[in-house]
C-alpha cells in the first residue's frame, strides 16, 4: 500500500475545496473529503491488522458520526435554505466527540488503572486551563444567555473540546509516541480543536469561515493518512499495566511541555485581562479558582516525580553494583558494603582451572557454572555476610566476625561445592582456593583494597595446600618478594647445575618387581638447601624457563639410564611434561634429540596432566599424536583432579594413566575411594590403558591394588625419591620387604 498517495490526495482535494464556489458544490466537496477519509480509515483496520483493534473501531466509528453530521448539514442546508443555530446535526456532531476519545484512550491502554492516575493528572491539568480560557475569551463574552438553545449548544461544544483535548493529553503519555501514526492522529485532534475554537469568532460564509472548514478537512485528510500509514500494522498491542513504566511515561517531553504551559494559563489570561481593563469582578473568582487547583495537581505531580526519581535511583545504584552474571553484588557494592562495617573480613574464592572449563565446554557452561557456585555460595553464607563478584572467577565473601567464624565459613564452602555441579550436558568437580585476610591485624585498620590484595596473597598461597585454605599473615608478602629473587636465581641454578634429579620407584604389581622410576626435579639451593619442584616449577611454567628445565632433565635421566643399565639395571623412565612444555612447537624435537643420545623410545614415558591435555585440546592431540609416532609411551599423570572424563581420554594417543594419590592413599579406608579406584581399574582395561596408583604409603594398600588386578603402584612405601646413585639400594631394600611379607603366607 502506498500510503503517501492519500495525503497527495487530500492536500490536492483541500486546494480543490479553497477555489470551489460557495454552495451544494463546495458543501459536497466537503462531505465527499470526509467520506473518503472514513474509507481509508477503515482499509486501513482490514489491512494493516493493528493489534489495538478496538481503539481503531471507536476512531472510525467517530469519524463516521461526524461525516454523517455533514451529510446531515447539507441535507438540512438544501432542504430549509439555512440551517438553524441549533439542528439534528448538531446532535450528531456532539455524539462523535466521546466515541472518538474512547478511541484514543483504547490505543495505549487496556481499562482503567491505578497506575493511570499520572496521566490522568495531567489531562486534568490541561483540561482546567483550556476551560478556563474557553470560559473568560469564548463562552462568558460571547455566550453570556445560557438559558438559551444556542448558547447551551455552543457551550456543549465547547465541553467536548476540553474532554477531547483531555483525552489528547492522555494520549501524548503513551510510549507508543515514536510512531508515526500517533503523530499523525495528535496533529489531527489538534487541528480539530483549534477549528472548534476558531468557528466561534468566525461568520459564516467568509473567507475566515472557508479557512476554518478547511481545518476540518485537514483532520479527515490526517485520520485517514494515520490509518494508511505502515507503522499502523506493527503498533503494539495496548501496553500491559506497569505503574513504573506508566508514570515514567506521563513525563516524556510532549507532556511536559503542554502540562507547563498549562500550569502558566492562569497568570497568563489575568495578565491579559488586566491589560484590556476587564474588570476583576467578572473573572477573578475563574482565574483564582483554576490556579488553586492547578496548583495542587502540579503538586501532586511534582511529588510523583520526586518519588520515581528516588526510585529510578536506587535501581540504577543497584544496577551498578550488582554483578549482572550472577546477580551478586560486584566490586562497587562490595566497597559500599564494606564501608559501614567496623571490622572486616574477606574470604577471596578462586575457582581452581576455570580457565580450562571455559576453553573445554565454552563460555555458556563456564558461566553456567559461576552462576551455580553463587547460588551455592550465597545459601552457604546466608545472613552471616555478603557474596560478590569480583572478576572472571574471582568471589568474595565479606564478613564482621572473628577469624574462627570466617575458617569455619571457609570448611562451609567447601563443603558446599564438593558435591558436583550439573550444567547443560557436562557434570563438573569445582574446587575454590580460599584466602583469608581480617582487618586490624599485622598492620592496623586497612581499606578494602589493601584488605583485597592480602586475601589476594593468601588466596595464591591456598593453591599449595591441602585442603585449599590459606590464612593472610605478612611472611606472605615477603614469599611475593622472594619468588622474584628465585626466578632470578633458577637461571643460574639451571646454567651452574645445581639441579638434581631424584628418582623414585614404581612397581610392577603382578611379579612385584621394580621395573621403572619416575624423574623427579629438585634444585640443590646453595643457601636455602634442598628445594622441592612445586616451589619453582610454577615460576618456569609462566617463564621461559621450562624449557631449559625440560632439556636438563632429558639429558639427566638419559645419563643416569645409561649408568643403570652398566650396571645390570634396565629400568624404564617416566618424565613430567607441563602445559607449557605440551603447547610448545619445540618439544617434538627436544625429545627427538633425547631418543638420538641413547634413551630408547620404548623405555621413555611422558606424564602429563589431564588438565594440561585439555587447554588447548587440538594442540595437545596433534603434539601428543607426534610423539607417540617417535615410539614413546605417553600417560595422563594425577587422574581424577581434573574435569575430563575416561571417554575424552579416549581421543588421546595415550596408553597408560596414573590415578592421583588422593584416592589411593586411604582407599582402604574410605569405600568411597576404593570404589573409584576400582571403577577407573576396570574402565581404563576397557580402553586398553594400563594403569599405575599412586600414593602408596602402606603394604595393604599395595596388597589390595594388587587384588584390584592395578598393573603399577608407586609411593612411599614402595621408596621415597632418591638421587640416581641411590635407585639400586632403594630396588634393593624394596625386594628384601617383599621376602619378608612372603615368610609370612
């Protein structure tokens, strides 16, 4: 539908009306003008569809009663010559006004509300202003003989445009206003009053009395075009009751606007009539009357106003201070929070290898799982303190009360998330790092940052114990301190060879004989004496450094296998490949130089983690194919602390995994645990994987793998580590335990 050509064609049929001589030929013209509008409108309804049908219908229905009131004009015009000042028309007429308001009002609303009184208001508003200027400029002067037929009419008249106009107002709130349709229909309504108005000063028959009919036909021309108009067919359904949404609405710029000038009316039309000389007496009781009342809805309005701001600004303070993920509070709220409390305590949360959860199922199951872990936090915590926010996959517990509380809260959280958490398809481990910092302690009274960063320290610390709390005292800052000094220390450790390799045994549980060791790094401090690996292998995984250390090592246990093998000893060899070592381009070639100085490919096993597998999955599969092509075993190191599964491991080229000792090492203790070693005994047979247990740190643990029908076992009570030049005296002590335990059977 070409919707412009209808204002074409009414400004066309205008101009037509302005030239056609006075008499049945313009009269015509006029309800011709009308009749075509009612037409568009209703085409419009059946092909636009709009979803506010109701108002449309009591629009058209309006519209009709009116060209039926002209029809009415020119029947009775012809018929009697004149038409009387006061005919059936008029009746029609007079109907039209409340069908059409209705029409309006159905638009943007569905009934009557509570929440409507806003708008309301201010239709009151402008409806007591434009009565009072009708009542002193139109109606007093002009009407003064009410008791008279015409008089009544003309006042009638009048009454309707103060109800139509109320009703406009009413129509400008709506949020509906951006279409164009709207603007259409509100110049319309305008354009009809305002010739309403003028038809009062104007005699019939003049060129003033032809402008103002021409107003009249521009609001046909303007129904009929708001009616053709596209944006009639996606209006919006009536808006569904909102009382926030409704008052914000009632203030929007059209209504203010229209709502002060009509506050302004009452001083206004006094400054006017003081200016002419009227006297007080004939206007004063009108002007004061309406100003007082103005006065009271303008105040009501204003509180109303007052009272959305202050709401509008708590929700903006709780939009910004609340982490939208999580609907925790963040950093912002923390600090607020945290500012009217006397003594403070943060408990700082850092999900254990979060990262590797996003780059394995995606962000949607890593945020699903934040979101799990706030749920999980806030019912932990409850009313003893707040849970927020801070970073990716940072929390924060804030609490008043002594440390006791916040380690026993700290044992609560822990608890809480041991159970697994089920997101989308996946069922995940989560375990947190928790660090502890209290105001008031080490350093006086600290401010939330400073309070942050401690937790911050202690939370680092966490990550090295068991279970994963740590509590802020400041040797940790100095820790800080001294990794750096380390981190320079370790290059000349590595150029200097104050490394070490130590080895440890791992047993072959069938025939209960040594067959392989572990490598096993440990640097030989000048001052500090000897230093184990967890100490300085995280400086190298985050430095260049771990790449050295790799060669080092490689070359070691090369060496020493040589030695052992002179010596009647064929042992195979397992070394510990990081997450850095794993995605470096160069670590192919770094083992092919190892297998080229003697290290046969079948003796050689790499351990990695199966959290290292996983943080870059298509790297780690395509380095891990290469090196089995070398002829390399390959095994996935501390199963079971990780979030993958038996069947991604499937996708890997490994062959042998190692369970984590935390299973094994009280499994003949704890069901639970010998279920699962059991269980991964069992699956990874399945998977053609042979399998060693750690941790074993008693001879019933080793007995009872052994009935499992586990292949390896490796732990302290097989031997502790032990530089190359001890592995024959630990084997050797080894086998004389295993001929004591058989005197026994």
């Amino acid at each position: 539908m070409k919707w412009w050509l209808f204002p074409i064609f009414g400004l066309l049929a205008c101009a037509g009306f302005c030239v056609a001589p006075a008499g049945v030929v313009a009269e015509s013209m006029f309800v011709a003008i009308g009749a075509i509008s009612l037409v568009a409108v209703i085409a419009g309804i059946c092909f636009h569809r709009p979803a506010a049908l109701r108002g449309w219908v009591f629009i058209a229905a309006g519209s009709a009663l009116w060209v039926a009131g002209d029809a009415a004009f020119l029947v009775i015009a012809r018929a009697q010559g004149a038409v009387p000042i006061v005919s059936f028309a008029d009746a029609i007429y007079l109907v039209g006004y409340p069908i059409f308001a209705v029409g309006l009002y159905l638009l943007v609303h569905q009934g009557w509300r509570r929440g409507d009184r806003a708008h309301v208001i201010n239709s009151a508003i402008v409806m007591i202003a434009f009565s009072l200027v009708l009542w002193v400029f139109v109606i007093y002067p002009k009407y003064g003989e009410l008791s008279k037929a015409g008089g009544i009419t003309s006042v009638t008249y009048c009454m309707m445009d103060v109800f139509m106009l109320g009703f406009l107002i009413h129509f400008l709130g709506a949020t509906q206003w951006q279409s164009m349709t709207f603007r259409f229909l509100t110049a319309a309504v305008v354009l009809l009053l305002v010739s309403d108005i003028a038809s009062n000063f104007v005699s019939v028959g003049g060129v003033a009395d032809r402008l103002v009919d021409v107003g009249y036909l521009a609001y046909y021309v303007l129904v009929g075009t708001a009616a053709v108009h596209p944006s009639m067919g996606y209006l919006t359904a009536p808006i569904p009751h909102n009382p926030e949404t409704t008052i914000a609405a009632s203030f929007n710029f059209p209504t203010v606007l229209v709502v002060t000038v009509a506050a302004l009316t009452p001083p206004a039309v006094m400054a006017v009539l003081l200016v002419r000389g009227e006297p007080a007496t004939t206007w004063g009781w009108a002007v004061t009357v309406s100003a007082t009342t103005l006065v009271c809805l303008v105040l009501v309005r204003v509180s109303e106003l007052l009272r959305l701001l202050q709401r509008q600004t708590l929700t903006l303070r709780g939009v910004a201070e609340t982490d939208l993920l999580t609907g925790l509070v963040n950093r912002r709220g923390l600090e607020r929070w945290a500012a009217s409390t006397r003594s403070l305590t943060f408990l700082l949360l850092d999900i254990d290898r979060f990262k590797e959860v996003n780059d394995t199922f995606g962000h949607r199951v890593g945020d699903d799982v934040l979101r799990a872990v706030a749920d999980r936090l806030v019912r932990t915590v409850g009313t003893r303190g707040v849970v927020g926010r801070i970073s990716a996959d940072v929390f924060v517990v804030a609490i008043d009360a002594e440390l006791s509380v916040a380690l026993e809260l700290a044992d609560d959280v822990h608890d809480a998330l041991r159970a697994p958490v089920a997101v989308r398809r996946a069922t995940l481990l989560v375990e947190v790092s928790i660090g502890i910092a209290r105001s008031g302690t080490d350093a006086g009274k600290e401010d939330p940052e400073q309070l942050g960063q401690r937790a911050y320290l202690a939370m680092e610390s966490a990550k090295t114990v068991q279970p994963r709390t740590a509590v802020y005292d400041s040797t940790m800052e100095r820790d800080d301190s001294d990794r750096l000094v380390m981190l320079s220390e370790l290059t000349t450790a590595i150029v200097e060879h104050q490394l070490e390799v130590y080895y440890q045994l791992q047993v072959e549980l069938s025939s209960m004989r040594a067959v392989s060791v572990e490598a096993l790094l440990r640097w030989n401090h000048p001052t500090l004496g000897l230093i184990g690996p967890d100490a300085f292998l995280p400086i190298a995984e985050r430095t260049g450094l771990i790449r050295p250390l790799l060669d080092f090592v490689l070359d070691e246990v090369t060496a020493h296998r040589l030695a052992w093998r002179r010596d009647g000893l064929d042992l195979e060899v397992s070394v510990n490949i990081s997450t850095r070592n794993l995605l470096d381009t160069t670590l192919v070639n770094q083992i092919r130089r190892a297998l080229d100085n003697g290290m046969r490919p079948d003796a050689l096993t790499l351990e990695i983690t199966e959290t290292s597998s996983m943080t870059d999955p298509p790297v780690a599969i395509a380095t891990l194919a290469e090196l089995r092509k070398l002829g390399v075993t390959l095994a996935i190191d501390d199963y079971g602390t990780g979030y993958s599964s038996l069947a991604y491991l499937q996708n890997l080229p490994v062959q042998h995994l190692k369970i984590d000792k935390s299973f094994v090492t009280d499994m003949t203790k704890a069901p639970a645990h010998r279920v699962i070693v059991s269980s991964t005994i069992d699956l990874a047979r399945t998977l053609g994987l042979t399998i060693t247990a750690e941790g074993v740190e008693d001879l019933a643990t080793l007995l009872e793998l052994r009935s499992l029908r586990c292949d390896f076992a490796q732990g302290y009570y097989i031997g502790r580590p032990a530089p190359a030049a001890d592995v024959a005296a630990s084997i050797a002590k080894f086998d004389a335990e295993v001929k004591e335990y058989a005197k026994t059977l």
